[in-house]
C-alpha cells in the first residue's frame, strides 16, 4: 500500500509556460523524495508594455511517503 502527499508550488519562467512547469518539478525533486506527478492548476503571465515578460503556474506535486 502507498501513501502519498500533496504540496503546492508556484513556479515561473521568462521563455514558456512548460519551462515553468519544468522547473517546478526540479526544484520539488530537489526537496521531496518520490514525486510521482503534478496537476497544473493555474496558468499567469506578467505583461510589461504589451509584452508577456514572465510565465507562472500553479501547481500541485504528488509524492509517495517512505514506509
């Protein structure tokens, strides 16, 4: 049997919305062990003069507890 945890983190990037989520996820692993999945659930950008200058998510990460 496994038992799991969820955490949310917010995660951004200046080229994409996936380089976000990417990043998100390393910097879980780098702090949690067993992350098995995440669930995006918002999606912002920041906009300076018209342009989009940051991509942000929300998101929350699964991991599985040690035994």
């Amino acid at each position: 049997m496994s038992v799991g945890k969820v955490i949310e983190i917010t995660a951004s990037s200046g080229k994409s919305f996936e380089k976000a989520i990417e990043k998100g996820i390393e910097r879980a692993h780098k702090t949690v062990k067993n992350v098995r999945g995440a669930w995006v659930k918002e999606m912002k950008v920041a906009v300076t003069d018209g342009q989009i200058t940051e991509y942000r998510v929300n998101m929350q990460v699964t991991f599985l507890l040690d035994d």
